[in-house]
C-alpha cells in the first residue's frame, strides 16, 4: 500500500473526501498486486500518478499507465491497412468537483494516441473515452473503469456498430467493421507484443508530482 494512504482515518471522513479515499485505495491495491506480480517491477502492466489532490489532500486527478499490447494507429497506405501497434499507454482520470454525482462523471482522456472506436483518435476531443458510465450508475468506481480500458486496450472489449450506445470515433469503428475484423487484427495476444522502447527517466510513474521538488517519489 501506498505509506501516504495510511495518513487518512476512514471514520473521520464523509461524502466525497470518503468516496475519494476509498477509490484511491481501490486503484492503488490493483496497482500493487501488478507491480508484485510483474517480472520487472519497475515497469508493471499498470501504474498510477497523482496529478493532482484537494485541500484535504486525497486524489482528484491521476495519470494512469498502461503496459500492454494495443492499437495505436494504421499504416498510412490503400485499404486494408495494417494496425500499427504500442505498448506504453498514458490515460488521465480526472473528477470534477461535483463527483460522485448523476452528472459529475469522471473524465477519462488518453494522453497517447489509441485506435479504438470507442476512444476518439482525433479532433477537438481526442481521446476521450466513451465508458457508458451513466448507464453504470454513479456506483462505478475509478479501479473498475480503469480495469475496463485495459479491456479496450486488449481489444477485449468494443462497440463497432453503428448502434446504440455508439462508437466515439466512427472512423476508426468502420476500420474495424471493414479491415480490423475481416483481417482478424483485433484479435492479438500480449505475448506476442514489441519490446518497450526505452523511456527518459523523467517518465517513470511516480506516486504525485510536487512542483516545489523536482524530484519525486515512486509509487505504483
């Protein structure tokens, strides 16, 4: 567990500094358990930063890191073009002031380029993540939401069709209709993904950011 979670004392907490504390241990435990579980500790399948706390100084804004074989874009080429595929994804979570509420829904943008129709690839809102969390209620918590991209990432999970509740990028949607499915390119397996390619120092996940200290603490 993350030392600075111990600083907190659930009973003296309520409405949303409790919710807040409880989503923070929730992420950390899975991020825990991959670290623990990942033949190089440093770099587990998924990591969280801190971006940013409130006045009490519990979460509100993180930095999520993804380890696994994704979609990050096609072959700029004629039809059917070939996935080109990544394996270091950043996503931010953000929740606004009003969260938990009906209409205080986390926000979750990719900060690296994803391929998947239910993630917006370009434009003014690129990569938004489409999670349908008004139909999951505001009992969704940020570890199952951030578990559920993974699935996405891994192409186990996605919505393609020109349906309800409808993809978030309808280019990308249609190359999976039209090239990723007929090619069988959605269907990819971790073990067979590209080596990471060595990242700066400054890029490895840490706990939070402290402006005040150029350097900060690892936490995972």
């Amino acid at each position: 567990m993350n030392p600075a979670i111990k600083n907190f004392d659930e009973k003296e907490l309520s409405g949303r500094d409790a919710r807040l504390l409880q989503e923070w241990k929730e992420l950390d435990a899975v991020c825990s358990k991959r670290r623990a579980s990942s033949p190089d500790i440093r770099k587990p399948s998924l990591s969280y930063i801190i971006r940013r706390k409130n006045a009490t100084g519990l979460p509100t804004e993180y930095e999520i890191w993804y380890r696994v074989k994704s979609i990050v874009g096609v072959e700029d080429t004629e039809p059917p073009r070939k996935p080109i595929f990544g394996n270091l994804h950043k996503m931010s979570v953000v929740l606004p002031n009003n969260y938990p509420s009906a209409d205080g829904n986390p926000v979750f943008t990719f900060i690296t380029d994803i391929w998947h129709p239910n993630i917006r690839y370009s434009g003014s809102f690129k990569g938004h993540v489409c999670l349908t969390i008004k139909e999951m209620g505001v009992l969704a918590s940020i570890k199952d939401l951030v578990l559920r991209v993974e699935r996405y990432l891994k192409y186990q999970m996605y919505h393609a069709q020109n349906t309800y509740p409808y993809p978030e990028d309808q280019s990308v949607a249609e190359w999976v209709r039209e090239e990723g499915e007929p090619n069988g390119w959605v269907k990819f397996t971790q073990e067979t993904a590209e080596p990471e390619a060595p990242q700066p120092v400054a890029e490895t996940p840490t706990e939070e950011v402290k402006p005040a200290k150029p350097k900060i603490s690892l936490s995972i």
